[in-house]
C-alpha cells in the first residue's frame, strides 16, 4: 500500500512499542487524521494527538477501522483479527512497499544482529557517496528512515520473524545465517516458525540474490528463482569457506583470498559463520577485498554476544546474555576449551534442550559447574546430566557470590549463557546483561 492511499483512512496501530510509535509518529507526518492506538496496557502515556483504546478490551469494534497495524509480536492468529484478516499490515510492510532504494534484509535464529551490523559497516565504508542504513529488528524502526530515502539508498534490514510474517516482498538481496528452533512461545509450530524466515526469500524474482548457510542449501534453492550462494566454515562447496588458514570466496568460479583467519579477533565458531556470510554479500557487491578484510579484522563482538567484559588474574568472564535460545549456548560453550562455570536459565520458549544437554555431557571434563537460575531452572536441572555438578539459585543478585564460592580453578571461563528468554525477570537480554555485569565487577574488583 502506497503511502498516499492512507490520507482518508480511519487507521489502527496495535501495540505502542518502539515501532508502533514510529509509525504512529511518522503517519502523523503525513497528515493522517484518524489514528487509534490500542494497547493492553491500561497506564500508557499517549499524545494528545492520537485517539486511544486502551485496558482489557483494547481490541474490540475492530471492523470499524479500514487498516490494522500489528506491532511484532501481535498474531494475526487472535480471535479478535479472524474477521479483519483483510484490513491487516504492518509497518514493515508499509516499508517494503514505499521505500525508493534498495533493501538488503538480514534474518535467521541467532546471528543476524552480527552480520547486519558487519554488512553494514562493510557498506558505509565502500558507499561513502550513498546513504546506507541499518535498521529493523535491530536499532531503530525501519519505517524512520523513509523520509530520509532516496533511489540510491541502501537498507539493511534485521528481520525478525515476527516482521517477516505479514510480508508479501522480499529484499532484492536476502541472507538466512541459520534455521533452529525460536519463539514456539508465540507461534503455532516449529514449521510455522521457520516458514516465516524463509519469507526473506519467498517473493524474490529470477534478478534477485539469495544468501544462505550451505545446510539450507535443500530448503532454500527451490524456493524461488533468484541466484543462490552459500557458505560453510569448511565446505569447499560452498561459495565462502575457510580453508589452510584463510577465509575465501568462490563466485562464478573465481575463487580469492580475503583476509587470513588469523586476523579475525571473534571467538566462537558462529561468529565465524557471521563473518563468512557478511563477506559472501559484501563480495557478490564487488566490493574491493582491501575493504572487506580492513573492517572484518577491526570488528569486535557485539555487547552480550560472547562479549569478553571481564579478567581477574586467570579467569575470564564472557556475558553472552543474548544467548535466548539453546542453539546459542551450544556454539558459545564450543567455542572454548578451558575449565568453565556455565550459567543457564530464563523463561522457556517452548525449546528442545536435548542438544544442549548433550553438548554439556560431551564437555563434562571442562564444565565444572552448571548454575541454574530463572522461571526453567528446575525443569532444566532435570534434563542435565547427572554427573554434572548444578547450583540452583534462588535469588540472581547473589550469583556473584555463588561463582567465587565455587571457583575451583585457577584459569579457566565464566561463561553466562542463559539458552532462555530474559522476559522471566529482565525487560530484555540486554538488561539481564547489564545486571550480571554490574553484578560481577561488583564482586570480583
């Protein structure tokens, strides 16, 4: 939907988080008289400017409106949207259907904040004349940046799935870092789940480029016509690989070195697969290999993704708080091979911990403690093998404690990765974070 068909609509915007203030701000902008917020929280503060709908029936009288905008999050399943199916969007989609310039969309269960953000440095440094953005799921709403876009203008986009489930467009170049399982909390099915991140790909047409990891190469190239590259850590298949100590790219049977693995300063093998993805695109844009390696090599990890935030003497503390689903822990708990402290637990998002707790078992020798906190912690300490030493803990602040008191090696990690939601306790993973940091200097200084 265009922009201008808006003007004489009697539009709602369900859901006042940072995107549906974003859009609510922004069809301000264009003069949109008939804007209705409706939010289940009662106490909200809403401009004068807008009408409201808000409390317990926050979503009644919806055939009254001629467009509904679901913040992420929101289903379109509810019982209240059965009738209005028709009436429904989302800002994302009135993104996708008004934006002048070229979309380049990010998506997959964990990883995708790492190369969003690597592709778009990668990006701002080879397109300096050319405005390049990065939004989405990550940082601020996408539909901010419409005013500010031109036909030259360059999107990055992190796709959440909850984003990806109203669309009926894909970016013209689409990268899927990976496909496990997430969110059964809030959708119907694992299919249904990963359905929806393969609508990164879904409309593509035959000019477009899919990018994906090489173990998705079955699910995504009959997906659509657009031309596919893949990369593996150490397939010689695939299109991006490592290989005798150097990261290289194969397109169109021109094969390059691009920088050696050596000068890549991200532990973990996931963040290695990140890179390798961001350098597929960033290569199959011509961009200049002296280019690519300069801002690969300067990357560090992002703020609670394996993130190296604290030493004493021998031991090294990694928050990796935005570890919110198993898949995580287990290529954060892979990445090392020293004497560990291993910190789990959240709210459960409906997850099967079974390659988590077989990965725990498999490192038994180098795990010498699991501490269990959060909403699952019991249900977890269950699935754990039993040789494994646990700690339940009843109370988060006391962590720091509990870890000094149990320390019994003189080098080794501390490795917080919860494999859970934040939503148990914390506004986010980001704030979890935080607080276990906080916790940790706190104690160990």
């Amino acid at each position: 939907m265009k922009i201008n068909q808006l003007k004489d609509k009697k539009i709602a915007i369900v859901g006042f988080g940072q995107e549906g203030r974003s859009l609510a701000n922004f069809l301000k902008k264009k003069k949109i008289k008939e804007i209705f917020i409706l939010d289940e929280k009662r106490e909200l503060k809403i401009p004068a400017f807008f009408k409201k709908r808000l409390g317990e029936n926050y979503l009644r009288n919806l055939s009254e409106f001629d467009l509904i905008f679901l913040s992420p999050g929101i289903s379109p399943k509810r019982r209240e949207f059965e009738r209005c199916q028709e009436k429904i969007s989302s800002a994302t989609e009135l993104f996708f259907d008004n934006f002048p310039g070229k979309i380049i969309g990010v998506t997959g269960t964990k990883g995708k904040g790492t190369t969003a953000r690597l592709i778009y440095r990668i990006l701002k440094k080879a397109k300096s004349r050319e405005k390049v953005f990065l939004g989405g799921n990550i940082g601020k709403p996408l539909i901010s940046f419409l005013e500010k876009a031109d036909k030259k203008t360059i999107m990055i986009a992190e796709l959440s799935s909850f984003q990806l489930q109203n669309l009926k467009k894909s970016p013209r170049i689409s990268l899927l870092t990976n496909l496990d399982k997430d969110h059964l909390d809030y959708h119907s099915s694992l299919r249904e789940y990963q359905q929806l991140k393969l609508n990164i790909f879904r409309f593509q047409k035959k000019k477009d480029l899919a990018i994906a990891d090489l173990s998705l190469k079955k699910r995504v190239e009959k997906i659509n016509q657009a031309k596919k590259l893949f990369f593996s850590l150490s397939n010689k298949k695939s299109n991006a690989f490592f290989e005798n100590g150097w990261l290289k790219v194969r397109i169109k049977n021109k094969e390059r070195k691009i920088l050696s693995e050596k000068e890549i300063k991200l532990p973990g093998r996931h963040l290695k697969k990140d890179i390798l993805g961001s350098v597929l695109l960033a290569s199959s844009l011509r961009i200049k290999k002296e280019v690519i390696a300069k801002i690969v090599k300067s990357y560090r990890p992002d703020k609670h993704r394996l993130e190296k935030f604290f030493q004493k003497e021998k031991i090294i503390f990694y928050n990796d708080s935005s570890a919110t689903n198993p898949l995580a822990t287990v290529e954060a708990i892979k990445s090392f091979s020293l004497p560990m402290i291993l910190i789990l637990g959240g709210k459960n998002k409906g997850f099967d911990y079974q390659k988590l707790c077989s990965t725990i078992k498999k490192k038994n020798k180098l795990i010498k403690l699991v501490i269990l906190f959060g909403e699952n912690k019991d249900q977890l300490k269950k699935l754990l093998p039993k040789d494994i030493k646990k700690i339940i803990l009843s109370d988060f602040k006391k962590i720091g404690q509990e870890i000094k008191k149990n320390l019994s090696f003189d080098r080794g990690i501390v490795l917080f990765s919860p494999a859970a939601s934040s939503l148990d306790c914390f506004e986010n993973y980001q704030e979890r974070g935080r607080v276990f940091k906080k916790i940790i200097r706190r104690t160990f200084s």
